[in-house]
C-alpha cells in the first residue's frame, strides 16, 4: 500500500468512524512532500512525507489526520499572529495531542506530551514554553551551554535539539511580523479530496522548523478562511452527533465562538450532513484495484429533511417566509424530501416538498404553547429515519428527554439565547427587514 493509498484509507475510517475528524479531514487536500520531515497544512492542503507515513500503522495515520485537522478547527493559522511560528507549533502540539489521546487516538510514536501542560491552552502553553526558554538561556550564560529544553518528537515531526534559542522571539514571547498577505485564503482549494503530488520549491519554506503543523494559509482572505473553518467546525460538531468527548467539544467551541450569519451556519449544517452519507451499495471503484472498498459519498442525495415550526405564536410570517427561502435555497443544491411539521403543543399539520417544488411555501397552523418532544413522536411514529431536523422555534417549551440518532439544529429568534438545550447546536436567526 502506497503513503496515499494509506492516507486515504484512514480518512475513510476517520469518516465511519469519528464524524467530526472525518468530514473536516475531507476539506484538506493531500500532497506529497517529500522535502518536509514530517506533514503538515495551511488550512487548505495537508502535506506529508512519504517515507514517514510508510512507517505509520493504520491506527498512527488516523491519529496523524486527526492532529492536522485539528490545527485549523482550532484556529491556530490566525491565532499565531505574530509569535514565533516554531514554539507555537511546539506548544499547539502539546494542546491537540493531550485531547486526541483523551479522545482514544493513537498517535505516531514520540508525540509531544507532557502532564504539566494538561488542561492548558495554546497560548498558555506558548507562554509556559518561553519562560522556559529565557530561564535555560540565562543558565547557559552561567554554565555554558545546556541540553536545551526537555522535549521529544510530536506527530509533527521534531526533537529537542530543534527547539529553538529564546532570541527566535523577542522579550514578550512575540516573534517577528508576520506578513498578513502569506496567511490569507479567498477560495477553497479546487483540489480538496483529490490527493496530488507536488514538487518543494526552494522559496517555500514548508517544514521550516523541523515540527511540521501549521504553516501560512495562502494568499487570498484571510477573513474569508478563518470563516469558513468556524462555520464548519461549528456543523461538524452538530453531525458528530454526541460521539464527541465533552472536553474536546468545548474547546473546539470556545476557539469558533465568533458570530457568523446563519444562512452560512445552516448551509454547512446541511452540506456536512450529505458529507456523513455514505453508501456502500454504491462503492468508490477508484480503489477497488488497490484491495480495499471505500463508500461512496452522495454529495448531492439527502434522506428525508424534516423541518419543524414552531406555531406559538412567536414567529410572525416575515420571519417565515425569509427563513423558508433561506432554507429553500440551502436544500435546492440537493435530491432530497422536505417534510415541514407544525407543532405547538402537538403537531397541528404537515407539507412535503421534494427538490422540484422548492422554494417552500409555507402555510403555518396553530397557536398556543410549546412542546418540542411531539415532533420527535411523529418522527419515529412516522418511520423515518431523516438526514437531520431543522427546528425554527423561540426555544421556550419543553425538550425530549432522549437524544434521536440524527443531528438537529435549533434556529430561534430569541436575540442572546443564554439556555441550554439537551443536545444538537444552536443557530440565532436574524431577520431582514
């Protein structure tokens, strides 16, 4: 089995196996880069060696995938900003590593991990690791030179003697400007999921520190990447449906806490839940020659959609109809069934819509108080077993006290919604007037 052959064949358990790490790896594209030590990504691509992936188990591929997803799920292409790019490669392994291995991956072996960074953020484990550096400098002035600071190989590649001097970044931890233009992306890279080959160039210092991890994203927006990332990260949770440790949720949600427009929230919600689809009756035969069978992922076919409104009295018509046509145009983009449910305290009607009928014209019944557990009875009492539920509701009511098998998104209108829901994520709705 090639390095690619191997790569691929992990991201496709990565993707049957752990949804969250499955459907963003399939967002970074896969290069051969033999003139780097290890792998690393930019956000866009992921880079590997070759002769280091030959040498990984099944088991240590995953692991190596779910580390370089990690980097830009937890945003530490912009994070970086001016710090010294190699000791916050150090230190955001420290952070993924810990949570990987809690998460039961297995990593490639000599990963940087250490207790007394248990629990810690990049940035304080960036701070930690400075500290660390002045205070050796200053005890090689009085005794020569040291060991240098304790440390080991990380998935990333990298050892102890490559860690670098504290004069790499100035007093504060800071290390030189780095230029904005080089950590930008406009567009998706149109070779994501298409694995290719490319030659290092001289100029393009891929693997400059020795760790591999998080390089510059391309030139391009830097805005528009850094969205992108947190607008997906935020759907894959959701998909993940519950399989995801709750420390590892947090952290994830705490690093893509800014504000994105819900059309965008709810687009990735749909699109990663098509990316969870897959179908084994219909095999990817691109493989077949190669002794394994991958599914088949049906981009553009959905299960039955069920869309629930909320009738109490909370949502008013403008709200809607822009919400219907939001959504209309979402699921255009795909073959699937539209089952609108009514519910206030019970479900009151229903409208089905297949892709043809869209945009959805909606004819609201009911009034009165909130229930939301009605809607999960009809569900199961109806035999469906939908792509996802999306529900438009002012969150006041009463929850089910089971998770379903499927993901579900909550849209309100509620401005500042400080509650809890039980499970699935949450989407605040903003009306154009």
């Amino acid at each position: 089995m090639t390095p690619l052959e191997k790569l691929t064949k992990a991201r496709s358990k990565l993707v049957l196996d752990h949804h969250f790490f499955g459907a963003l790896s399939m967002r970074l594209g896969l290069h051969e880069r033999p003139g780097i030590g290890t792998a690393a990504t930019d956000g866009v691509k992921l880079f590997y060696n070759p002769s280091f992936v030959e040498e990984l188990s099944g088991a240590e591929a995953e692991g190596l995938l779910a580390h370089e997803v990690m980097h830009p799920a937890l945003g530490h292409h912009w994070r970086m900003e001016g710090r010294n790019p190699m000791i916050w490669n150090i230190a955001a392994d420290y952070a993924i590593n810990e949570n990987l291995t809690n998460a039961g991956f297995t990593l490639p072996k000599g990963g940087l991990l250490d207790p007394k960074y248990f629990g810690k953020g990049t940035e304080e484990i960036y701070n930690l690791l400075m500290e660390e550096m002045k205070e050796q400098k200053e005890k090689e002035k009085g005794d020569g030179e040291g060991d240098g600071m304790p440390g080991q190989p990380g998935p990333s590649g990298g050892t102890s003697e490559n860690k670098p001097d504290a004069d790499q970044g100035d007093e504060e931890g800071k290390g030189d400007e780095v230029d904005d233009s080089k950590k930008e992306e406009s567009k998706k890279d149109s070779s994501k999921g298409s694995p290719k080959k490319e030659e290092l160039k001289e100029e393009e210092p891929i693997d400059p520190n020795g760790y591999g991890g998080v390089l510059p994203a391309p030139k391009g927006s830097e805005k528009e990447a850094k969205a992108e990332w947190q607008s997906a990260v935020k759907a894959a949770i959701t998909s993940s449906k519950g399989d995801m440790p709750g420390n590892l949720k947090r952290l994830l949600e705490e690093a893509n806490d800014e504000k994105i427009a819900w059309q965008v929230l709810l687009r990735d919600f749909v699109e990663m839940t098509a990316r969870n689809d897959y179908n084994w009756m219909r095999p990817n035969t691109r493989h077949l020659g190669r002794g394994f069978i991958l599914p088949s992922l049906l981009s553009e076919e959905l299960n039955d959609v069920v869309i629930a409104v909320d009738t109490s009295g909370s949502i008013d018509t403008v709200m809607l109809n822009q919400f219907a046509n939001e959504a209309s145009a979402v699921l255009g983009a795909y073959q699937t069934t539209v089952r609108v449910v009514y519910c206030d305290t019970e479900v009151r009607g229903e409208q089905t819509f297949t892709s043809e009928d869209l945009p959805m014209q909606m004819e609201p019944i009911g009034g009165g108080g909130t229930k939301f557990e009605p809607v999960f009875k009809w569900i199961e009492h109806e035999g469906i077993m939908p792509s996802c539920l999306i529900y438009f509701t002012d969150l006041y009511g009463t929850f089910p006290s089971t998770e379903p098998d499927y993901p579900v998104m909550w849209i309100t209108e509620t401005k500042g919604y400080d509650g809890k829901v039980p499970f699935g994520s949450v989407i605040e709705f903003e009306i154009e007037r």
